[in-house]
C-alpha cells in the first residue's frame, strides 16, 4: 500500500527526516511511536504531499505522492495534531461543509453525513454547535470528518493528545471498527498505551529515523520478557531485561535495594535504544 524509498527531508541544515525506509501493507495498523522532535509529524506531512521530500520517494497504490496528485487525496483522509473543526458550525454542519470540499452532493451527501453520525453516535446531538463540544469529543469529530471521503488510508496525527482517558478509549474503539472495515491506519503517537493496544506494527522513532520496526510482542520479546528496575549504589535507576521469569528472580536475588520485578513494555524498548524516556 505505502513504499517509503530512501526519504530525506532537511531544513537547512536541520535533518529532519534521514534516509528512511518503510514498507506498510494495506489494512494495518501501523503506529510510529517516538518523543516530540522525533520527526514524525515532517513524515506524516510528506505522505500527505503536503511537504515535499529533500531526496527520495513515497510510493502510495503504486502511484508517486505528490501535492498535485488528486487522485491519490481522493484516496487518503488526515486527522492532524491542531482541532480543524469549524466552531461556528454544528457537528453536522462540520460534516455537510466536509463532503462539499470533496464534491459529494445530493443524495451521496445526505446519505454518507447519516451514516457518520449513527456510526459516531452523534445523531442526537448533531445540532450541537461544535465549540460546545468538549476536547474529547471536538478530536471525536475531527476522525468522523476524515471519513467523509470513505478514504482508503487515514493517517492520525497524535489524535488523543490531551484528552482524557475515558475519551481516549472511546476514540480507540471507533479506530479499531475503522480498522476492522479494511481502512489502513497510520497513527503517531507518544503514548506507548495506545500504540501497544492499536496497532499490528510498530515503528520505533528518533532522530529521523526508524530504528527499530515489528510487532509490540516481538519488539519486547527480543528484549526480554521480564524488567527489573532498581536504585544502584549512585542512586541512579537501572533496568535489567530478562527472557525467563527463573533469571529476574535469580538477578533479585543478589540485590539489596529496593526493585520492581514487572513485564517489559514498549517504553522499555525505546529506552533501551535511545536512552531516553518517551514524552
């Protein structure tokens, strides 16, 4: 579905994006987890053709992305960091305003705006101006917008950023359906919870780069299974990785501090390669 061929983008001398490669299969859930700076909003940018590569190409439905091809928009939808909403207009007035930008009239229009609003459960408050929604549910129709189009692809900027947790699984359930519809995913993100409940494929990110690419289960199993996390003598917090339960109780053995004895996730993982915490 998407090729990423040897992409480069640099600002000056700022590279933002060095030399990435990726392949994402149609119908996945592919998140790309990193800090902020990472580079994930520049790449997410390119393969919407709204920045153009230094160097390389992106290859979508076998097609080159560009900011002049139409055909390839019709096909994509983008829910960005900021609220895109328009909050003079009501929720369904957000939606009618949408499908006009993509040229659905009529009868196509009337119908597709219905079917959003049952899916979203929005129906009973679809006359609610959007500036009375709260944050939670403002980033709600911000996704719903992105289907107006009925996109094969849509891409996720941080889409839960801010909202509570309540929200935030509500928002992860509608995404998993959109999902299980055969729409492909591509979703950034620096909250490892959600990468590791959404997405088949993760792409570990820094520095402009994807440094590491797999499933979370085999991204924490090659690391090991079981963490351990203690104060050494400098008062500073380690982390031990093992594979079998047997070995990290045997390694806390010969501790005589204070330690946690926990499964790896996939902060564990990023730390280990980068050294820093996600945030």
């Amino acid at each position: 579905m998407i090729e990423i061929k040897d992409v480069t983008k640099k600002y000056g001398d700022f590279t933002a994006i060095d030399h990435l490669n990726l392949s994402i299969e149609k119908g996945s859930f592919f998140g790309l987890l990193g800090p902020n700076g990472a580079g994930k909003t520049t790449l997410i940018k390119m393969l919407v053709g709204l920045l153009k590569p230094s160097s390389g190409n992106i290859i979508i439905k076998k097609q080159k992305m560009s900011r002049d091809n139409t055909f390839l928009k019709n096909k994509i939808s983008i829910v960005p960091q900021h609220i895109n909403l328009d909050k003079e207009l009501s929720i369904k007035e957000n939606l009618i305003f949408s499908a006009k930008l993509y040229k659905i009239k009529g009868k196509e229009q009337e119908k597709r705006v219905e079917e959003l609003l049952q899916f979203s459960e929005f129906k009973a408050i679809e006359n609610k101006l959007s500036k009375k929604l709260s944050g939670g549910m403002q980033r709600k129709l911000m996704i719903v917008k992105a289907l107006v189009n009925n996109p094969e692809i849509i891409f996720l900027d941080e889409p839960t950023v801010g909202i509570d947790v309540n929200n935030r699984r509500k928002i992860w359930n509608m995404l998993k359906i959109m999902n299980d519809m055969g729409k492909t995913i591509i979703l950034t993100t620096h909250y490892i919870e959600e990468a590791e409940y959404l997405c088949d494929k993760i792409g570990l990110m820094d520095n402009g780069k994807i440094f590491y690419c797999d499933t979370s289960d085999h991204l924490k199993n090659n690391l090991g299974k079981f963490t351990v996390e203690h104060f050494n003598k400098n008062k500073i917090t380690e982390y031990k990785y093992f594979h079998t339960i047997e070995e990290a109780k045997k390694y806390v053995n010969t501790l005589s501090d204070h330690y946690i004895l926990r499964n790896t996730n996939l902060e564990d993982v990023f730390y280990n390669f980068t050294n820093r915490k996600v945030q």
